[in-house]
C-alpha cells in the first residue's frame, strides 16, 4: 500500500460519535509510510494519531507518554526493531495493543511477533480500508492475523506439535460455563467481539467481560493463545469452519 495512494478523507462513519477516539501510535523507518499512515489514520473521525516514531526505541518513549490504544509497527527499525519494541510494551504494562506491518511474510517474523505478544499481523499491501478495520478490531480486544498468516499457524500446529488433548486439557475447558464454553469455540475460530455479539444477541460489552474470564479461567494472555490452545487440544481441527 503506498503512501500517496491512501485516501485522505474517512472510509467509514462509525455509529457512536460519542465514544473516545481510539488513540494511535505509529512506528515505521520510512518517513512517507509512516506520514502515509498517520494522516489515513488522522482521518478517521473515530481515530487520533498521537505521534510517529522512527525507531522502536522511539516507540516505546512515545507509548510511555501517551499510553495510545493501538501502536502500529514495522518489523525492521534500527536501534530496537518492532518484534523487541513489542516485547518491551507488553513488560511495561502500558495496555497498548500491537499491529505489526511488514512486507516480510516469513514465518520467524509471525510466531516471533506473536510470542512478544502482538495482537495482529498484517502485510503493508493491505488495502487501506483494512488497515483502517484491523486498528479497530485490536483497539476492539480482537486478534487479527491475516489470511495466509493464519493458514500457516493451523497447518504448523497441526503438523509440528502433538496434540495434549488429554484429562488436563478437559478439566480445564470443564471449568468454563456454557456461555462462556460457546465463546471460547467462537474465539478460537478468530471471530471479532462484534460478531461474536452477533451470533449470542448480546452487547460486546458483554462479550468483553466473557472474554475476559475464558482467558482467566483458562490462563491463557490473549487470543492467540485462544487459537493455539485450541488447535493443540483437537477442539478444532484444520478444515473446520
């Protein structure tokens, strides 16, 4: 997605003007990419760019500062790359989410940003109108990985790691309740608060707070984990939908 080709006016009006802008962080060692994406961004009547950062090491002063919702971050950086910065932003528990861009869709990049706890990986040829939707959805609690970065994590699951589906695995899923047993499925099938609010006709408030406590419960740290758990003890299976 090239800078001088992001629209410069809003892709989408949202339906509550009253809620707070969600705010944004943008880090990225190319100053058109990153102008580029602050003034999409800026745009948006629901979002307020807090600041740019050329490096992570500038990131993480810049999320200390402002404390945004959603940091938006390239892999490659000199003096502390993205993958680190995110690492060093989930240890200060400053609650900023990470959006990690690249145009390397190489599989070390995937697992090590999600390790550092990255809540969504996209590469830099998504459209605009995605980036916009993918800062909403992690500003949201959602986990967003994109299509191929998904396929890879199911099939690398399934194939390298043998399954713990066992008595612990079951006990543990036992101590969830039924509603809370239907969010955990829609969750590992990587399904949005919004949707998930949809198919359970009830507010994303209330899917916020049974999110919360399936990840408790189930001591897990985020979505991800939500995936892998499930993938690893046959809840899902590749090829279910």
């Amino acid at each position: 997605m090239r800078p001088d080709s992001l629209p410069m006016t809003p892709l989408r009006t949202p339906d509550d003007q009253a809620r707070r802008p969600i705010s944004v962080a943008i880090a990225d060692d190319h100053p058109m990419i990153s102008a580029g994406f602050a003034a999409l961004l800026g745009a948006q009547p629901d979002m307020r760019v807090v600041g740019t950062a050329a490096n992570g090491r500038e990131l993480v002063s810049l999320a200390l500062r402002h404390q945004p919702d959603v940091a938006v971050v390239d892999v490659r950086m000199p003096e502390l790359d993205g993958i680190s910065a995110t690492r060093e932003l989930l240890a200060s528990g400053v609650g900023t989410r990470v959006l990690i861009l690249t145009t390397f869709d190489l599989d070390e990049y995937v697992y090590d940003a999600l390790r550092a706890g990255a809540s969504g990986f996209l590469l830099k040829d998504v459209t605009a109108s995605r980036l916009v939707d993918a800062v909403r959805l992690v500003a949201d609690g959602s986990m967003l990985l994109g299509p191929s970065v998904t396929r890879r994590l199911v099939r690398d699951v399934a194939l390298t790691r043998e399954s713990t589906a066992d008595g612990r695995a079951a006990a543990t899923l036992a101590t969830l309740t039924p509603r809370e047993r239907v969010v955990f499925d829609l969750l590992a099938r990587g399904l949005p608060n919004a949707e998930i609010a949809g198919e359970l006709i009830v507010s994303t408030e209330t899917v916020k707070s049974h999110v919360a406590e399936v990840l408790r419960k189930l001591g897990l740290r985020d979505r991800v984990q939500v995936v892998v758990f499930a993938y690893e003890n046959g809840v899902i299976r590749p090829g279910d939908e």
